[in-house]
C-alpha cells in the first residue's frame, strides 16, 4: 500500500484477513504481494453547485483490487468519513465476496466524502451526475460496474446509468446495478443482500442444533440490509426480538412487527415511537441473550471491548468487518458461530451479477427465478465454506477466505504476469 495514504482500522481488519489466508494456505511470496496491493486508484476532487447558487468541492475515490476474476464490481458510498483507505478495504472484502460465491467479477469500491442526508436532491442529482464524469475513466459495463451501498440507492444509480448513458449517446445499462426495474434494474435486487443473511443464518442456526422456528434475533441497522433481513427472517418463522438504527432502537421478547417498524420509518418517524416495546441503545441490542445477532451498521461494531457481552449464539454479519479480529477471537473461545461478511452479505452483488447478465442479454426474470437462483447461489456457498472449516479445523470466516483467495490466486496464476 502507499505509505503516504492514511490508513484506517477497517482496512487494517482486511489485511489481517487475508495476510492470515495467505499463511494458512502457504501461499507464494510474490503472489501474496500481487494479492495485498491494490491495483488502481482514483481520487477526484470535484465542485458541485448548491441550490443557494454557491460551489462545494467534495471528494470522492474509485478504487478497483482486483480484476483478475472478471470486471471489477462493488459499490459507491456516500458517507462523511468515508477515506481512501476505507474505500481499498472494502475493494478487497468485494474481491473476496465475488469469489467464494463463485460470480465472475473483481473488488472494487468507491463513495463521495458526504453526507447524503444533509442535502436536497437536485444538489444530490448534480453531484451524483459530476462524480460519475469523474469516475467514467474508471467505470463502464466491462470494466467496472458500480452498484448501491451506504448512503446511495436506485434513484443514484438511475443517475449514473443516465450520465454514462448521455456520454456514450445510447443507454447503457449494464453500466451499473441497483436500478430501477423500470430501467433495467433486476426483479429482486432490493432485498437481495436480506435475502442473502436470511438464507446463510438459517442455515448457521439448523447447523449449530437452533431450531428456527421461533429461534429469537437482534438486527443492528435498519437501513436496505437490515429491514428486509428483518422482513425475511420473520417472514421464515424466527422471531425478531430487537432491531435498532443510528438513534437506537426496541425491544420486545415478544417479538417485533416488522412491517410496522418499517412503516413507522417510511413516515419518518423514529423506531422508538413504536409502541408496546423497550427501547435500547445499540451497545445493548449487541449484548442481548438471543439466538442469532445480525449486524447491519457499520464496520467494527463488536470488538475486543465488548465482545465479551455478546450472547448470541450464531453471529451473521451483514455489514462487511462487523466483528473485527480481537472480536472474533473472543467470540471463538466462546464458541460463538460467526458467518463471515464476505460469505453472509454477498447476496447484493449475486443478484447484480444477474442484473448485468440480464441486462447484457436484454431478457429479465421473473422474481421467483432470482430468489431461487439467489438461494441456490448463497446455499451452495455455504456448504462450500462449512466443509472446508470442518475439514481444516478452521472458522467459517478462515474458510471463507481460504476459498475466495485460493481462487483469485489460481486465476492469477493462471493468466500469468504481463508481460
Ligand atoms: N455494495 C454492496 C456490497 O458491498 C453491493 C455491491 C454490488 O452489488 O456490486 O456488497
């Protein structure tokens, strides 16, 4: 990595991630090396003008880890303390994501230093629009498809597809994912990353002896990930006891109603209007006695320092690096199961490989055929992963890694160094 970049702590979890993988699967020196860097980067400063007439420079980066497994794809965030260094880690979390689900892409990642919320939406329309000229020597169908991710959704990638669009003189959809239906957007995609957790913490909760019907869950982060998560867990019988965003959250042993929730949200109102339930602090939503816990915030929400607390029995991370390395190990001396980002959340990027694939062949699927796709995608993966921690004696999150950089790894090797 450069050295006169700063660094950051989530990028310093995804370097111990994959230095641990490299030792453990012994691999070559000089590809460990082509694996750790980072292969191209971009940093753009560009003014955007605001609604009063002024001009606000922002920040936004482009970076891609690795394209050796196909264009590189990953999302943009918009977040103000997004850093480069943020942005080179969660390339690297999207290389691994793509490979150990098996979708022919590369890691990429890239945002705007902003804060969505505290903009209108025309300010948000031509920052979007500029941001995007900025990134097109990056981004394209073929070479790097971006999609959504904190802070960005469809409407943002409906103004990329139409900016690259406008450029290029005739529509280009498969130039991004996370559209709109309306205009290429895949059936399903929405729910997809929900769906993903949903499918694999099932799976982790029958495989650790918890009955899921009626197994009781917590969910941090009721943004895209954490409210279809939600949805989807209580719509496959589990019982959301806990869910929690920004300004905290409720709690009912009871169970929650989800649609209620969202509702209460929709109309802009705070999860802690909710009637008939406990509200909580997000450090207590962490530290419930349930059967699964699925962080959905932000990274390194379980760490050394509270890791300890943690009671949940099956851990599912929605957000990449929810438990960072210290995290992990305690919960492992506790034999707490953990299913890895890379492998739990990487539901998003299965359902924009199908919307590339759909888009590049014109010909969409109905929604029962992307979810049963997803599910067959997100199971197989699973398995994949659970044997190989079985057989290796190994954490799931080990295995994960285990398989997605053995796999970058062959096809590097594979294709041989230029020239
Ligand atoms: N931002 C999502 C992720 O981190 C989706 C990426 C994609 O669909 O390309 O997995």
């Amino acid at each position: 990595m450069t050295a006169t970049v700063q660094g950051s702590a989530t990028l310093a979890i995804a370097q111990h991630h994959f230095d641990t993988a490299a030792r453990q699967l012994d691999l070559d020196p000089s590809l460990t090396a082509v694996l750790r860097h980072i292969k191209r980067e971009l940093v753009v400063h560009f003014p955007v003008e605001m609604d009063d007439g002024s001009f606000h420079v922002y920040t936004g980066f482009r970076v891609q880890h690795n394209i050796a497994r196909g264009p590189a794809k990953g999302g943009l965030r918009y977040h103000p303390a997004m850093t480069l260094a943020d942005a080179r880690a969660l390339a690297m979390f999207m290389t691994w994501k793509a490979a150990v689900v098996g979708v022919p892409f590369g890691g990429a990642k890239g945002g705007v230093v902003v804060d969505p919320k505290l903009l209108g939406p025309t300010e948000l329309e031509r920052l979007t629009r500029r941001f995007t000229t900025e990134i097109s020597l990056l981004i394209g169908p073929d070479r790097d498809i971006p999609a959504p991710d904190i802070g960005t959704g469809p409407q943002e990638m409906a103004w990329i597809m139409d900016t690259l669009s406008m450029h290029a003189g005739y529509s280009v959809p498969a130039s991004v994912t996370g559209k709109p239906t309306v205009i290429g957007g895949s059936e399903g995609r929405h729910a997809a990353t929900g769906r993903g957790i949903a499918t694999v913490a099932v799976q982790a909760l029958n495989d650790s002896g918890i009955d899921s019907a009626g197994a009781t869950v917590a969910v941090q982060g009721f943004g895209q990930v954490g409210s279809n998560t939600a949805h989807l867990l209580a719509a496959a019988g589990l019982r959301v006891v806990a869910v929690s965003d920004s300004r905290g959250g409720v709690h009912s042993g009871a169970g929650l109603d989800i649609h209620a929730l969202t509702a209460l949200k929709e109309e802009g109102g705070a999860l802690a209007d909710y009637g008939g339930a406990e509200t909580l602090t997000n450090d207590e939503l962490l530290t419930l006695g349930v059967d699964l816990l699925v962080p959905c915030a932000l990274e390194a929400q379980i760490t050394g320092a509270n890791a300890a607390g943690v009671r949940a029995r099956v851990i599912a991370e929605g957000a990449n690096a929810a438990v960072d390395p210290d995290g992990d190990a305690v919960l492992a001396d506790r034999g707490v199961l953990i299913v890895p980002d890379i492998l739990a959340n990487a539901g998003g990027v299965v359902v924009s490989y199908f919307e590339w694939a759909q888009d590049l062949q014109t010909f969409f699927w109905a929604p029962g055929e992307v979810n049963a796709r997803l599910r067959e995608v997100m199971g197989r993966a699973y398995d994949a992963v659970r044997a190989r921690s079985q057989s290796q004696n190994v954490s799931l999150r080990e295995a994960a890694y285990h398989i997605a950089v053995a796999n970058v790894a062959e096809a590097t090797e594979v294709r041989g160094i230029y020239p």
